[in-house]
C-alpha cells in the first residue's frame, strides 16, 4: 500500500488507472486476481477510468469495464478505503471481462456473487493490511444495506466469528 500514489488532484475526467492509482499495478494482490502479468498489463492499458461529480463511491460499468470513481470520494475518503475500494473495482473489471452481469439483479447486493467475489478479495487485502476486525466490518458497513445485509455480506467474506 505504501508504494500506491493516490492522485487526489484531478479534475473530472478520463483516465488511466496509473493516472489516478500509481503504483497499483505492482500490487501483490492485483497478480493473485489476475493470474498473470500480461492479463495484469492488458486491464491497466485498456480499462478507463472516469473520475465524476456525482455522488457515488466506485463502480464498474457493465457495458465496458470502465472503472467510474466520485471526485468526492477520490478527494475526501481515506487511502486504505480508496484502496480496498479500487482493487475491490478491478475484481469486477474481471468479471465483467469473463462476460459476467455485475448488477444481476435477481439477487439482492449483498448476495451476488460477483459482489461476494469482490469483498473476499478486498477483506483478503484488508487482512493483509493489519486492518483489525473491527475495521473490517466497518469498511463492509455501506449506506445502501440495512444491518441484516450487512451480517450477511460479513458471514459470507467469512468474517463472522
């Protein structure tokens, strides 16, 4: 996480993820994702990155893989959340690539699984990291999931004691 750059001073706009994430591409994690370095090489030259003014967080576009980050969030959130939050990003920039539905709404958020996928490999990270448990379920804890979603999605990461 130390050699990851956060570029906090952009203007809304299309990016390379290096632009905004430098260093990501080195991440340890992003490797175990994507099983090799030229797939690695291939979604770092060929995923955008959209950095907007609406209120959001970070999602991935269905359509076309782009990675779509809030000025914001980018701006105000702390670095290990933007963090978690990009490598959880580029889990669906995968799926989406293996031609996965990343909103299939016949499941509720929290029991996607492309979803669950994602936070495995984010809480992995977030482990990795030092983050205690504590912090852990607070990262898990989104605005849009009422408390028994929330159980749910820590008992699915395999959070719960």
């Amino acid at each position: 996480m130390n050699s990851i750059k956060i570029n906090r001073d952009v203007n809304p706009g299309t990016y390379k993820i290096e632009d905004v994430f430098g260093g990501l591409k080195q991440a340890k994690i992003l490797e175990k994702v994507f099983g090799s370095k030229k797939e690695l090489t291939d979604v770092f030259f060929n995923t955008k990155l959209v950095v907007d003014t609406n209120h959001h967080y970070m999602h991935v576009k269905n359509e076309d893989a782009t990675i779509v980050v809030s000025l914001n969030h980018l701006q105000n959130s702390d670095a290990v959340t933007l963090y978690l939050d990009i490598v959880h990003e580029l889990v669906h920039v995968k799926q989406q690539r293996k031609g996965l539905d990343l909103y299939d709404k016949s499941y509720s958020y929290v029991d996607r699984p492309t979803e669950i996928e994602a936070y495995i490999v984010a809480v992995e990270e977030a482990k990795r990291l030092g983050m205690d448990y504590d912090k852990i379920l607070d990262y898990l804890q989104v605005e849009w999931i009422t408390p028994d979603e929330h159980k749910r999605l820590v008992t699915h990461v395999g959070l719960l004691p």
